[in-house]
C-alpha cells in the first residue's frame, strides 16, 4: 500500500488509494466496479434512468465478489420522478454506503439521502454549483471539468475548477475531467484535491460493459478527436453538452439532430434505440454504433491498449506515487 496517495477523503470512503470510478451509465456495472474495488480504488456503479430490479441485481453481483465498500451513481435530472424515488427507495433499501449525484444540484434529495445515513458525493462544474452542493449537507465534491467524458456540467478548465473549489469550501474535492496518469493525479493532489475521478480511462477496460466498438474507438483515438456537442441528446433536459469522439452525426452527416424525427439505429434486448440518443454502445446492444454517442474525455489520446481494470489502477498508482515519493511535483 502507498501511503504517500493516502487521503482523508480515502478514510470516508473506505478504500486504499483515492482513484475513484466514475458512476458512467451503461459502462459502470458490477464487472468493472467489483475489478476497480478491488483493486483499492472505490466504485460507483453507473445506474442513471435504470430499473430497481437491475438495481438489485448489479449491487448483489458486486458483494458477491467484493465485501468492500462502493456506490451507486443517479441523475436526478434525467430521471423521471417516480423512478427517481423508486431507485433512491431501492439504494436505501440495499444500504448502499454512497452515491453520486450529478446535473443540476437538488437539495431535497441530498437531504433524503443524509437522513438515512448514505455518504452524498456531488459532481459539480461550476464554483457556484460547488457552494449549492456544500449548502444541501454534501460530504464530497467532485469538480468536473470540461475535459471530462460523456456529460459536462461546467465551462471550466479542471485545474481552474479545482483550484477555485478547494479554496471556497470546506469538503473534500475529487477531481474530473481527462485523468488517465499517475501523473494527472499527482498533479490533481498538488492543487489541494483529495484524489481522482476517472472515466474514460476505465471504460478502456476488459471489465467495462461498452461494446467493444467503443473501446477500440477509445484506443484508436488520437489527441483533438473530442468534441463537446449537444447533438445527443434525446432522454436529457436540453441544451446539456456531451463530450465524444467525433463522428458521422457530429460531422453532420446523419441529418438534423433538432429536426424532432426519430430513427431506430440501433436495439437493447427490445429497447430501440434512436439516432440522436445519449445511449452508448453497450455490450448488449446491436446497431449502427458509429453513429451512436461515443463518449470519451480529452485524455483519450493517451490510452494505448485495453488493459484489465486493475492494470490500469494499478499504473495510474505506481506512477503518482513515483512521482510524490520522488519529491518533484508534476512537470506542467
Ligand atoms: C461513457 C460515460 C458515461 C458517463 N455517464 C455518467 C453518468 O451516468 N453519471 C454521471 O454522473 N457521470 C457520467 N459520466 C461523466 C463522469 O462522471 C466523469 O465526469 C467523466 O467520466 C470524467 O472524465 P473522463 O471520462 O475524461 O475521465 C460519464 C462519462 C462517460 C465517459
């Protein structure tokens, strides 16, 4: 174990090093959460818009492999009401230890998940979702930066982010947004974070549940590749930006993403699948997925190979803590 990464926020959370899997939807199931958990970093199972029973069904296979604690991640957001307290209904029911929320910063849902006990990490993008979040009784922040995969919140490089969150509140911050080094974490931990969020860089991952198309996209993509886009977002409120690799819809090939029409692309065990959807290829998908969004952060370009979730823990580890026991700070 290294010391040198350890981390209160790691003593809260109740895993070794402070490398946390992002709660990606779709991608984040009990296979990737239970290799990424561990392995020492904490877990958050991706189940935005899914069912109690999946719920269920992902918390139990991830116990069954792992008696360490991890979490479930929701989008208040982009839920629908009565699924919304029906997934917080299931989490409490199931004792899950911690949960991430993300979008818009809904206090009264922060309020039911502290009154029963749940550690609430909230993934914010701006200073002032930051000081709402810490308002509603939030134990951990996560600052996002525009960096980051899949939905982003804010505006904001995540350095700045970072840097102006730590010095405004009083929580411990996770930062998000590009991370797939043990030198971006090193870097992360010098602005005053408590660790790391990462997504991309696990999806890359043999235990990730995208569809393989993805992943090769990921390890294929170069430097420049991403784009932050609002042309998928069908199952979101409007005009939420998404970060993915480039392709056919963002080229503007496959029509206008506005237009309201609906075309089948693609089919989730009898689900359709829309063109303009923010659905990502999953593993139980078929379909046209390259025109699907294909989620990725900026540091995508860094990925070389699909590796296992605990090779990748375990670079982004050895190399962060080369770093910090070595003395130099990060070379910027
Ligand atoms: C495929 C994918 C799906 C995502 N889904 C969610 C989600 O359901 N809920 C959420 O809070 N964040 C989601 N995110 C955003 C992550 O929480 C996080 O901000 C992001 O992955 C960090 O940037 P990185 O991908 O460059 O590491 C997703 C990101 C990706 C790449």
């Amino acid at each position: 174990m290294s010391d040198a990464l350890h981390t209160p926020v790691c003593d809260v959370l109740g895993c070794t090093y402070p490398v946390v899997l992002a709660g990606m939807g779709g991608v984040a199931r009990s296979e990737l959460v239970a290799a990424v958990t561990k392995a020492g970093g904490f877990g958050f199972l991706g189940m935005v818009r899914e069912p109690p029973a999946l719920i269920e069904a992902e918390v139990a296979r991830v116990r069954e492999v792992t008696g360490r604690p991890f979490g479930v991640n929701i989008i208040p957001a982009a839920t629908d009401s009565s699924l919304l307290d029906a997934e917080i209904t299931t989490c409490l029911a199931l004792s899950v230890s911690a949960m991430t929320l993300f979008w818009d910063v809904q206090p009264a849902v922060v309020r039911r998940l502290k009154d029963a006990g749940v550690i609430v990490v909230y993934q914010i993008g701006s200073l002032d979702d930051a000081k709402r979040a810490e308002d509603a009784g939030t134990d951990i922040l996560i600052a996002q930066g525009r960096e980051a995969g899949g939905h982003v919140r804010g505006n904001e490089p995540r350095n700045r982010l970072v840097t102006d969150v730590v010095a405004a509140v009083s929580l411990p911050v996770l930062a998000a947004g590009g991370i797939v080094s043990g030198r971006d974490l090193a870097e992360a931990l010098s602005l005053g974070a408590q660790g790391v969020v990462v997504g991309t860089a696990f999806m890359a991952t043999h235990e990730a549940f995208a569809h393989d198309y993805h992943k090769q996209r990921l390890i294929e993509a170069r430097d420049g590749d991403t784009l932050l886009t609002t042309d998928f977002h069908i199952n979101w409120p409007e005009g939420a930006m998404v970060r993915v690799l480039n392709n056919s819809v963002t080229r503007g090939l496959r029509g206008d993403p506005k237009s309201g029409s609906r075309e089948a692309i693609g089919d989730e065990e009898g689900r359709t699948i829309y063109l303009f959807s923010t659905d990502s290829p999953l593993r139980s998908m078929t379909g046209d997925f390259e025109a699907m969004a294909l989620y990725a952060g900026e540091g995508v370009g860094r990925l070389q190979s699909i590796v296992s979730a605990e090779e990748r823990m375990r670079s982004i580890v050895d190399e962060a803590t080369a770093i910090l026991t070595a003395g130099s700070g990060p070379e910027r």
